[in-house]
C-alpha cells in the first residue's frame, strides 16, 4: 500500500506543482496573478490521482471491494504525499523566483487596503498587518506548513468524495479482460 500511496502522491503532487512552479518562475512584479480559481482547479485536477490511486488499490489489490475507511486512508496518504511535493515545490519556487514574493505580497497587502479606502489608524494597521506577514512568512517552519495546508483540504474532500464513490464495488469496476 505505501508504494501506490508514494506512487499516486508523488503524481498528483507534480501535477499540481511543476504549473505553480511554471508560472511563479516566469511572472514578474506586477504581472497578474493566475488567480485563485485556476490555483485550485489545478489542484483538483491533480488531486484525481486520488481516486484512481484508490480504484487501483481496491481492484488490483483487494479484489474489487474496499471499506469507505481504508479507502478514505489510502486518499488521505496518497493527499500528504500531494501536499509535500506542492509544499517541497513552492520552496524551490521561492528560491529561484526573479523578485523576492514575500515583500511584493506584502506591498500588495498595502496597496488593496489604499484602494478600498484605508486611511489613518485602518492604513497603519494594514502595514503592521503587511509587516506582520513578511517576518512570519520568512520562516519556513511556518511557510513550509502554511502552502502544506493550501493542498491538503483539496485532497481531504477528494478523498472522501472517492471512497464514498468506490466502496461500492460495481462502481467503476473492471470489466473482464478483452471487454470494453
């Protein structure tokens, strides 16, 4: 079971971080964003390699039959691994990025609060909140399982979703060798 968790883990992770990297390793200050909603879509398409990594496991391994909870364990192993390699990703990224991202976030924190208005007290506080993000951020043994926890939540869901899906046993199974 630990070969096909590393295996489906390290497969969903790389379909998820090898865009991230793409993209954040191309952008420069002042690009746009790709955007939350392409982030996680990314991620749920990476994170299918849950339900195929449990499909195989109950087909290939248990003959076809699998309980929502080694199912829903199998998801949640192969979801970590995903997570390590998105996390384990990001901090190449950081590393090799042509601007330093923590500084632009934060003058990006800044600059949204001036344009909705903050002045005074409201502006002040955003800068110490901006400031604030720069030295938490700068650790890693706090950024390292911050971006862990931006993946994981995705494959949790996943892996309820597919376990809920393939405890069934005449869901999804293999047909007999030659059929379609």
């Amino acid at each position: 079971m630990l070969a096909l968790i590393l295996r489906y883990g390290i497969i969903a992770g790389l379909i998820v971080t090898l865009p991230m990297d793409w993209s954040m390793l191309r952008m420069k200050p002042g690009d746009p964003e790709p955007g939350l909603l392409v982030g996680y879509l990314t991620m749920l398409i990476g994170m299918t390699a849950v339900f195929f990594g449990i499909k195989h496991y109950r087909d290939k391994v248990l003959a076809g039959v699998i309980s929502f909870k080694n199912a829903f364990i199998v998801g949640l192993g192969i979801s970590a691994v995903a997570g390590l390699i998105y996390a384990i990703g990001w901090e190449i990224s950081l590393n090799f990025m042509s601007f330093d991202f923590t500084d632009t976030y934060a003058k990006a924190m800044v600059e949204s609060a001036r344009e909705r208005g903050a002045t005074g007290a409201a502006l002040d506080k955003a800068m110490a909140d901006a400031q604030s993000f720069v030295t938490m951020y700068r650790n890693p043994l706090l950024r390292f399982p911050l971006t862990f926890i931006e993946l994981f939540p995705v494959g949790i869901l996943v892996s309820l979703v597919s376990a809920a899906l393939l405890r069934n046993p005449n869901l999804f199974k293999r047909g007999p060798a030659g059929s379609a």
